[in-house]
C-alpha cells in the first residue's frame, strides 16, 4: 500500500497537479462540445467603433493603437480593486447568513450569538443529558494541572528573561521511536526489518542572538463581535414622519458666494428654530392673574371713588341751595326793611372779635418788649416809630420803617432839625457836615476798637514787645502834634478859613454880576470890522 492512502487529503495542490487538472478538464470540455466558437478581434480597417473589452478581444496580443481608448491586455496597467465586501452565503433553510459579518475574522469554534433565538433560553428536556452535567473530580484535577503547567512554563520564561545571566535552558529527555520503513528487502535500509530512532533535543546557546525580527507591530486581533441589535418590524412611514426626518440644507447667513436667492423660509428652516420645542414659563400665568385681579382692585377703587365724588357733589350742591335761600332770604327781608335778629348778633360779635384781637396783638407786643430789655421799655416805645430826620437830629440811628408820623417834644423850640445844615436857606454855603453827627462817649469807645485777641494770632507772644519798641516813631513830626496828649476818638480836621485860590472870592463875583452882560471893548469892534474887510477882498 502507498504512504498517501494513510495520509489526509491536502488541503492546497500544487501547481503541477494544478496544471494536469486544467488539461483534464480542458479535454472533457472538447470532447462534450459540439461546436467550438472563439473569440476573434475584427481584421485590421474594420475596427471602427469596436471596443476591446475582454481577454479573448486582444487574442494574446498587445493593444491596438487606432484604437483610442485605454486599453489593458493581459491585465497590464490595471489597478487592482481590492474590496472587503463578503460573499452571500445561505443557510439550510435557503436564507441569506447576515451573521457572516460579525463572523469575519473569529474562529470557527468561537461562539457568537448574532439571532433572536439565541436570546431565547433553552427548554430542558432531559436533567440526565450529559451535556448539563458538571464534571467529575478527575476532570477537574487535569484541568487544574494543564493551566499550573501553562502558568509556570510562562512565569518561568519571564524571570529567566529578567536575569542578567542567562542559564541554558534545560533539554527534555530523550524520545525513542520504532520506525518500519514500507520497502522490505536486503537492498533497503541494511536488510533490517525495523529501525529504533533516539531523538533529542538540539542544545541551544543563550548568547545567541534572535533569528527573527521579534518587534514587528503586529495588527490586532478582530475585537468581539457586535452586540446583536433587535429592530421591531418595518413599517411604512408616514408624511408627517418624512417631514420630521427631512433635513434642511445648511445656507450660510453670512456667504452667498454664487449669489443664491435663498426664500425666507429656507433660511429659517436651515436655523433649526421648526425643531424647537415652545416652552412658556408658567410665571406667565402668575402674571396675567395678578394683573387681572389688579384690574379688577382698580374698577373697584375707581367706582367707590366715584360714588365718593358724586356723594360729595350732592351735598355740595345742597349747601349752595341751602345757602342761595338764605340769601334770597336776607335780600327779601332787606327789599322790606326788616332788620333780622341774627344779622344783629353777627355784627356785634364782629366788633368784640376785632376789639380782641387788637388786645392780643398789644399784649403780645408787650410781651416781647419786656422780653426782649426790661429796663428800655420805655425808650424803645417811644423811640420805634421817629422819623429820619428826627432820628438824625436826636443822634438815634433808625431801626426800623416808621408807618405812622410821632412827634417828639424834645425836637421843639431847638436850633436843630430841618433848618440845620441849611444856613437859613443859603444854598450856596457847604456847611451840612460842619459838626460831628454823635459826640458821646459811646461813639468813640465802639468805632475804630479792635478786639483784644485780633492780633494774637498773627504776631503771637511777641505782641507786647513789639508795641513796646519805638522804632517805628518818625525823626520829624507834624507841627502843632503833642503826644502827652491821649485821642479818646477818631482823628478830626480842623476847616481851614483861607482861601489860596480865590474860588469863594470868583463865585461871589459871578452872582453880583449875574444878570449884567459882559461890556464890548474897542479891540472886538476893530478886529470884527478887519475881518469884514479881509472877506470883502
């Protein structure tokens, strides 16, 4: 028996079995064909229109230039299309398998639950199943073992890895294998029947460096498949659903660069306001029923203020109806010279009304004169209502705006009052302020007194010394001046008779000579009569 009847089919055939295939199939397909039909290009100035479209177009040959199109014979030049889009496949039932996506990449044993009924849970027929079991105590030793075997073999790579010296690894015994070769014979394998093959394993050195590239990026992994989304049953979608769903254009507010006609409501649809919600605040409501009760408030308080009014205005008008009768009734009484009882008792209760008043205003007066100086009284009684001219003449300044015109006694049978200043009525003669207006003590005790500190704050402590020092005494003084004597007042001239330029003697003149004209002399006559004389000429 041959070797490969014991041996698995191969999964991939080489390319000369490959090739003997192709001729085995190509020889069948002569032999079942009743009729052969190839391909062939037009013969050359009749292809006009003709387009090469597939191999058999070029018939093993290269491409034809009067034809003016791109042109790929044998698939020269043409770019591959490489696409990752997966072939239908079907299931038992004839339906298309939508779960190949997710399958795409994953082994075959890996378990992916990509349908409804997979979310449905299974019906338990038979407790007994094997399958629903759990295993067994030797089970779970051995599964124990093989993943302790697993973590150590990884550990211990990994501290080895980690070492600065590295040991060499420890070899696995040797394996002994008793082969029989398929060809018996003397001439074959030294006339032995069987053969015993010791194997072991190859000694590796530790400082050798890697034979293969060991920092290649490697792509991942395909991740986990997609969690299966369940979709209800399709339906028909309505208008209204359509419009909802439709998207509208964006339009810029700003650019327009092709200068568009955009409609108003294109615009707003593009502003996204239709997808907006209208949310009115319920503080709105609040507001319109406070503003309604405050409305309602203010009719109220109008309408009472108006009934008030119209209250008001009726008795008003009943006081003037009230009070015309009662002149109408004084008017006929009077028309018939009757004179009222009432009309008597007003009119003396107006006098002792004004009579005591006027009491009041006295007493008052009164009052606040003594208020005011005791001891002046008198004084200020009799002197509050004086004239200018007396009060000028008595040496009393005027206090006040005199409203009726008093005489004093002490004005009489004096050279003083109207005549003074007057000179018996020359008014030629200046002698109005001849005399001092006051002369008493008090006068010249209150004019011209600073006040006692005025100075201190200005000069300091040193006042006194400085009013001391005599530094400032003139070396000449004014003729007739003496200093022993002490001036209680302020400084007073002495008129002066003389009169160094003769105007009172000029003035004098002029009023005796008044009324006369002015005597013509001889020289104007003479000097109008050449001046005649000079014109004529």
């Amino acid at each position: 028996m041959a070797l490969t009847s014991f041996l698995p089919a191969p999964t991939q055939l080489s390319q000369d079995q490959l090739e003997a295939e192709e001729k085995v199939r190509s020889q069948r397909i002569r032999q079942t064909a009743l009729v052969a039909s190839r391909r062939e290009p037009p013969p050359y100035g009749h292809r006009k229109g003709w387009v090469p479209r597939s191999m058999e177009d070029f018939a093993d040959g290269g491409a034809f230039p009067e034809v003016h199109m791109a042109q790929f014979p044998l698939e020269m030049g043409r770019k591959k299309k490489s696409s990752n889009a997966l072939a239908i496949q079907v299931d038992a039932e004839g339906k298309i398998k939508f779960d190949a996506i997710a399958r795409q990449g994953q082994s075959k044993d890996k378990v992916i639950y990509s349908k409804f009924t997979d979310l449905i849970p299974k019906e338990v027929i038979n407790e007994d199943d094997p399958e629903l079991q759990r295993p067994d105590e030797e089970c779970i030793k051995e599964l124990t073992e093989k993943t302790r075997s697993a973590l150590e073999k990884q550990v211990s790579q990994k501290v080895a890895a980690a070492m600065p010296v590295r040991a060499a690894e420890k070899l696995a015994p040797a394996q002994y294998i008793r082969y029989t070769p398929s060809q018996q014979g003397v001439a074959f394998n030294s006339g032995a029947k069987q053969r015993v093959i010791r194997m072991v394993e190859m000694q590796k050195d530790p400082m050798e460096p890697p034979r293969f590239k060991i920092n290649k990026k490697i792509p991942r992994g395909p991740p986990s498949p997609p969690a299966p989304v369940m979709h209800s049953p399709s339906r028909k979608m309505t208008v209204k659903e359509q419009q909802e769903w439709k998207i509208p254009p964006c339009i810029s507010n700003w650019k327009n660069a092709k200068g568009y006609t955009i409609p108003l409501d294109k615009r707003l649809a593009a502003d996204g306001r239709g997808l907006q919600t209208v949310h009115i605040n319920e503080n709105f409501a609040k507001l319109a029923e406070a503003l309604y009760i405050a409305d309602r408030k203010a009719r109220e308080a109008v309408e009472m203020r108006a009934q008030v009014e119209r209250k008001m205005a009726q008795k008003e008008k009943e006081k003037k109806e009230e009070k015309l009768r009662e002149l109408a009734q004084i008017a006929r009484e009077r028309r018939a010279g009757i004179k009222t009882h009432i009309e008597k008792e007003e009119n003396e209760t107006r006098e002792r009304d004004e009579i005591r008043h006027e009491r009041r205003k006295e007493r008052q007066h009164d009052r606040n004169l003594a208020r005011a100086a005791p001891d002046k009284r008198s004084k200020l009684q009799r002197d509050q209502d004086r004239d200018i001219s007396e009060l000028i003449a008595l040496g009393v300044p005027n206090q006040r705006a005199a409203t009726e015109i008093q005489y004093d006694q002490r004005l009489f049978n004096q050279n003083k009052g109207m005549d003074s200043g007057f000179a018996g009525g020359e008014d030629e003669l200046y002698n109005v302020y001849d005399q001092p207006w006051r002369t008493g003590k008090d006068m010249a005790q209150n004019v011209y007194r600073p006040t006692k500190n005025a100075d201190k704050e200005t000069y300091g402590d040193d006042l006194d010394t400085l009013m001391k020092n005599s530094r400032f005494v003139p070396d000449r003084e004014f003729s007739g001046t003496d200093r022993r004597q002490r001036r209680e007042g302020p400084v007073q001239f002495e008129r002066d008779e003389e009169d160094p330029f003769g105007l009172d003697k000029f003035l004098e003149e002029a009023k005796q000579h008044g009324g006369s004209k002015r005597p013509e002399s001889g020289r104007s006559k003479e000097y109008e009569h050449e001046g005649k004389k000079r014109r004529k000429e």
